[in-house]
C-alpha cells in the first residue's frame, strides 16, 4: 500500500470537527507507521464535485468518452474531465479515510454527490452479459475507514438502523470491490466541550486496532 486518499465533508475547522480532529489523527498514525505513504486530501465543500447531468453520459454509469464529450460545451466538457479525474483519484488509491458528521442519520450531501461521481463503467464497476453490476476494485489489497461523529451515543441494538450513512457508504465501497472497511465513530459528542473532548478521545484508542489491519 502507498497511497491514502483522505476524504472530508465537513465546512467547519479541523480543530472544531470531531470527525476531522480524529481521522487527522488515523492519517498521521497511518503516515508514522508507513513514512513512504503519500497522501492526497480533497475536501468536499472546497473542490468542486459536479452535480450529474444525463448529457454527461452515453450509458448506464457510462461517462462520455474523450470525442463524445467533444460535442459538449467547454463548460460541460470540464465537468466530465473533472469527474473523470475524481473517479481516477480514488481508483488510485490503497487506503481511503472520509471523515463526515452524521447528518440526519445520513451524511452531508456533497457525499453522495461524490459518490455518484466515482461509480463509474469500466473504473470502479462494470456490467455482465445480463446488464448485472460488479465492482472492480478487487484488483489490489484496499482499505476503507469511515470516520463519523455524532452527538448522542446511540444504543448499539439500534444502531445498525439509525446509522444509515455508514451502512451506505459500506455497502457501496463492498459493492466497488473494497473488501476491507473499517469503522471509527465519534459518539456521543454532546453539547458541551468537555463531552467532545471525551469523544474525540475514546474514538482515538481504537487507532491502533485499525493500524493493526494495515
């Protein structure tokens, strides 16, 4: 392994994120324990992440190709190039890390946006004879973490029902092919600082059991 893509959905300073203070701490223990690894950030709310359009596509999941894309507008050719290069981004990669809050029992929207822009033919999925999909992305050793914050410390007998942001964002990464996902959760935030404080450290003691699997 020796590329990390580190993913954060989140407008709020990395001091004042409990989702960004914990996963900047996986990233650097990730980084000591392996000093060659090179990392890329892309922040969702700063890089632009285009909002799909049928016009960008010649198929189901099927970007335009180089000359198709030629009767578009430059506009619109940018943003399939731009979209192109996200999903060759994260194809890239050996280890993921996306840092997000829970929104709604969800994530923040620019998630799902950027999502949808990585699912891609002939990238990170692909369609058998009978037009089933199948990820791609089982060609080399991957490792997904999804780093999530949330105020309150949901009972772990419910959790697998109010935790829909995790379990979609797992499910498409083992859909793509990406065996191993991991999960490192902020809970219980609160509403004063010394509750998130309490947070963001007990998250931080699982570090090492993640670092384990690298």
């Amino acid at each position: 392994m020796n590329k990390l893509l580190y993913i954060t959905a989140n407008t709020k300073p990395e001091e004042e994120s409990s989702s960004k203070t914990v996963a900047r701490r996986l990233v650097n223990a990730i980084k000591e324990k392996l000093p060659d690894m090179e990392i890329e950030e892309l922040d969702l709310y700063k890089e632009h992440i285009p909002q799909l359009r049928h016009l960008y596509f010649e198929g189901r999941n099927a970007i335009l190709s180089r000359s198709a894309s030629a009767e578009l507008s430059e506009q619109e050719q940018k943003e399939v190039g731009r979209i192109n290069q996200l999903c060759d981004q994260f194809t890239a990669a050996d280890i993921y890390i996306l840092a997000a809050p829970m929104w709604s029992l969800s994530f923040p929207a620019p998630v799902k946006e950027y999502i949808d822009c990585i699912v891609q033919r002939g990238k990170t999925i692909e369609f058998d004879e009978s037009n089933k999909p199948y990820g791609l992305l089982y060609d080399k050793p991957r490792l997904f973490v999804y780093v999530q914050s949330s105020g309150a410390n949901i009972p772990w007998i419910i959790k697998p029902a109010l935790n829909k942001g995790l379990n979609y964002v797992r499910d498409i990464m083992h859909f793509m092919g990406i065996k191993e996902f991991e999960e490192l959760l902020v809970d219980g935030t609160g509403t004063t600082e010394e509750e998130r404080l309490e947070a963001i450290e007990s998250a931080t003691a699982e570090i090492d059991s993640i670092l384990d699997s690298i």
